[in-house]
C-alpha cells in the first residue's frame, strides 16, 4: 500500500497528506487524492481542511466540474467498470464561476463557524465585502470581521474597526473602532496604528463626520500606503498603480482620473524588477 494511503483518523494528519498531494511537498503531485483527503479530515472536524478547500474554489485549483469528475471516477471504481470522462453536469443555467464561489462559501462557513479566523476573514474580504460580488452583503460581512478579530486575527481587527468607524455593516460606534484598531496596532498592523492615530489626534472633527466622510478617508488612507509600497519596490503595488493610472476608475470611493503619464512611470518601475 502507498504510505499516502495508510489508514489516518488524525485530522491534522490527514490536512498535512491532502496538502502535500496537491502542492506536491515531497510526494507526487494529485489534486483530486489531495482534496479526497482534505475532505477526510474535515469529516474529523479539520477548519484548516475546510479553509484549503474553500480557497481551492474561490481560486479555481478546484472547481465544481473537477469534483463531478472525481465522483464519476470513483463511482466507476467502485461498480468495477472502465471511466469514461462524463459530460459535465454543472448546471447551465448558473455561471460556473458562480457554482464555485457557492462552493467555496458553504466551505469557508464551515470553518468559520469552527472558529477558523482566516476563513472568517476571507468571506469578509473576498465574499461579503466585495462590492462587486453578486454576494455582497455588508451586514455578514462586519459579522465575519467582528467573529475573527476576537480570535485575534489583526487584519480582521482592522477591518472591523473600519466597520465600526464607518457604520458599514453595523451601527457606528467609535469606541469601539478605536478598541478594533488598538488590537490591531498592538498586533503590528500599520494602518490600524495611522486610523488609531488620526483617531486620537483629531477626535474633535471625527465625532462631527458623516459615515460617507469617514469611508472616503479610510480609503484615502489605504491609497497613501499602496503608493507607500509602491515607492518601496513592492511590484505588485506598482503593477496596481500603472493599471489605475492607465484606464482610471474608483479605488473604494475615491476616484481615479486615467494619467498616460503616471502609468508610463508605474509600468517603468515594474519593468525595472
């Protein structure tokens, strides 16, 4: 027997052998035995397991037709008859990108509701707070926010404190944005310590500003930091940049004029890498 399929009713352990067979750390590499066993695990009650196969779906390593195929491989194992590759079921009536992301929500919310801090941020960010998603809800997403900063999770901090700051999803409350945020900055997160800091320096005006005054700053401020980076080398904010620059359009809500000649100079320093 291949030691990649030795009985294991260790959750951990079953997570680690589906994530070696998919990225293929030191055995051969096999996505669909790979997610065979992450799915083992997450019937042992794996949230890492569940986060991995949520995130498989939202990046297409794994979609709804991969897994149609892989049952119809393992049904013809099963009844001792030769695999024919099947014509896909996957509805036509829904976008297949629609179908995975379905997918990849009914995971995450598994491991979120296990306590899983990273899946709780990822439908926040990636799901519920993507304005341009057909899932976008506001509301759940400051709830998976809120459900992962308690965990700890920085990021999540700082995005609950905008919440709060903001009134984006929950009742403005800037106590406790400024208690979101101070986590964060203790946890080392940079911009969570620049809204802490406006906060405290210029608390005055902050309690006079309107929900859309505030999200326009945040924004603004997290525009500041790309271009910060930017200015550091880190290419993928320059990439970001150029692309702005070049066809315009709206960073959160602040919007961005086309300027041929910013974009020239984006491009020059992504090319210089």
């Amino acid at each position: 027997m291949d030691s990649s399929d030795r009985p294991v009713r260790d959750g951990a352990a079953l997570y680690k052998r589906g994530v070696d067979m998919i990225e293929g750390n030191g055995v051969e590499r096999d996505v669909e035995r790979g997610v065979h066993w992450l799915k083992e695990a997450s019937h042992l009650g794996s949230a890492d397991a569940q986060y991995y196969i949520g995130q498989m779906y939202l990046d297409g390593v794994w979609t709804v037709e991969m897994e149609e195929q892989a049952e119809a491989r393992r049904r013809a194992k099963r009844e001792g008859v030769e695999y024919e590759n099947i014509p896909s079921l996957v509805s036509e009536e829904k976008d297949t990108h629609l179908q995975n992301t379905e997918q990849a929500i009914k995971w995450l919310l598994r491991a979120s509701e296990r306590g899983h801090a990273g899946a709780a941020y990822c439908l926040g960010r990636r799901i519920y707070g993507d304005p341009d998603s057909p899932y976008c809800d506001r509301r759940r997403a400051a709830n998976q926010y809120i459900r992962a900063a308690k965990s700890g999770h920085a990021e999540s901090q700082y995005q609950a404190g905008v919440c709060y700051y903001t009134g984006d999803g929950v009742r403005r409350n800037l106590a406790q944005a400024m208690c979101m945020w101070a986590n964060a900055a203790a946890a080392g997160y940079k911009l969570a310590e620049i809204m802490l800091r406006q906060m405290e320096e210029h608390a005055v005006s902050i309690m006079e500003e309107t929900s859309e005054t505030a999200k326009e700053k945040v924004e603004r401020i997290r525009f500041e930091q790309m271009v910060d980076r930017a200015m550091e080398g880190d290419a993928q904010a320059q990439r970001r940049l150029a692309d702005y620059y070049r066809t315009g359009g709206t960073f959160g809500v602040i919007s961005i004029e086309p300027d041929d000649e910013m974009s020239a100079y984006w491009d020059s320093k992504v090319n210089s890498h």
